[in-house]
C-alpha cells in the first residue's frame, strides 16, 4: 500500500487530459472548486515534469495511484451517472439512489462537465478530528493498480 497522497501516473489516470481550455473544469460549476484547483495542480505538476509522483497540497482530498476519491449526484438516475463515470475510469464505485463515490483518475476530471447524467461532483474529503487528530471517513481501499 501506498502512503496517502503517492500517486503513480499510469494507466487511465496519466492519459492525456484535454489541452483546449474551453473543456476544462470551471469554478462555480457542476465540478467543486476543490476538483477543479486539484486538476489545476495535476496539470502543473505533469508540465513541470518532475519524476516524483502527484501529491495534492491539500492532505483533506484523497488522491492514490493517479485517482482521487469523489463523491458524485445524478441529475436523474444514479444507475446511469455511475456507468458514465465508468466509462471515464471510475473504479471501486458504489451507488446509493442518485450518489456515485469511487476513485476516478484526475487527468477525468474535465470531462464530468460533458456528463448529462451529472448533477454535482465533489471530491470525498477526510474529516479530522481537532483534539485528537483522528481521521474519520468512508472505508478508502486503494484504487486497482492501472496496467
């Protein structure tokens, strides 16, 4: 297992996200503002072309292997968004009515505005305790390796 925030860009995650800036995420839409700066920080990162792995500076969203953990509404039908966001590399995803969460791969992330399925999508944040420092949240396994 992978300490928390390590990242490996392979697989679905490390494709090429789109380069025309009319198709990315934009504040105040259907995508978070915290999915949108994590993007923005992805995309710095891969152009910087460091070698070391994608690590966000926020230690609140949960990004392993290339993908971070979200929280995603259906416009309409849960059944419908989750096969969408399958169809973007959403793996370990579970459905309850219209809420979708599992790991989808960050470089995804411009593409949720094009989903019609989609009504919100949010990044799954930790929560911590202040006293004792403990973090609560959802069980988080690692996304499957890509390969």
């Amino acid at each position: 297992m992978e300490p928390e925030g390590a990242a490996e860009e392979t697989g679905p995650a490390a494709r090429e996200a789109p380069a025309d800036p009319a198709t990315r995420p934009k504040p105040g839409s259907r995508v978070s503002a915290e999915l949108v700066a994590l993007y923005a920080e992805f995309e710095a990162h891969r152009r910087g072309g460091s070698t070391e792995p994608f690590a966000p500076r926020s230690t609140l969203v949960r990004v392993r292997n290339g993908a971070v953990l979200v929280d995603c509404f259906a416009a309409e039908d849960g059944a419908a968004l989750r096969a969408d966001l399958e169809a973007l590399g959403l793996v370990g995803g579970a459905t309850y009515k219209n809420a979708v969460s599992g790991w989808l791969p960050i470089a995804a992330i411009p593409e949720l505005e094009g989903l019609v399925s989609l009504g919100r999508a949010a990044a799954a944040m930790a929560a911590t305790g202040a006293a004792t420092g403990a973090v609560a949240g959802a069980a988080d396994p690692d996304p499957e390796p890509a390969g």
